[in-house]
C-alpha cells in the first residue's frame, strides 16, 4: 500500500496528499477503495484524460485555535491519478 505522502502539486504551490488506496478485481470489475478523510461526498471529483484517472479530494476548512502538540493528520488537500490500461 502507499504510504499517506505530502506531495507539491502545480496547484499554486498547494499542499496535496496522496490519499492510501486498495484496488483489487472482483467478478470481472476493478474496485478501487480510498480513503480521503474528511472529504464530504460532494467534495470528490474525477476526470479521465488522456488514459489517466484523475481523483481529487477538498476537504471542508477546519477553523482551529490554539497550537498543535501532535498532528498526525497533514493539511491539504488529496490527489492521485492512476494510469488506465
């Protein structure tokens, strides 16, 4: 499995990470589970361009006070693409 990275996407230098993933084939369909947390189900898009998947998650701003002790969690938003054969 991929690991959760923080990646520099051309974006305007926003953050975007790379959400984990599982694909697998079931009865002759590829389902593909990922996980954006906190991303809302209108808050997903997908496109497919030029043989590519393209998935983005935004998720809802968070307003906090305070300072972080521990954050396991990175800001941003999510983004994978995947190529299709």
């Amino acid at each position: 499995m991929p690991t959760n990275d923080v990646i520099e996407k051309n974006t305007g230098g926003a953050r975007m990470i790379r959400p984990r993933y599982s694909i697998r084939v079931d009865e002759g369909l590829v389902r593909a589970v990922i996980e954006m947390p906190g991303v809302p189900k209108d808050g997903v898009s997908m496109t497919i361009e030029n043989n590519e998947l393209r998935l983005m998650g935004t998720r809802a701003n968070v307003n906090t006070t305070g300072t972080y002790l521990l954050r396991e969690r990175n800001q941003g938003d999510y983004y994978q693409t995947f190529t299709l054969d």
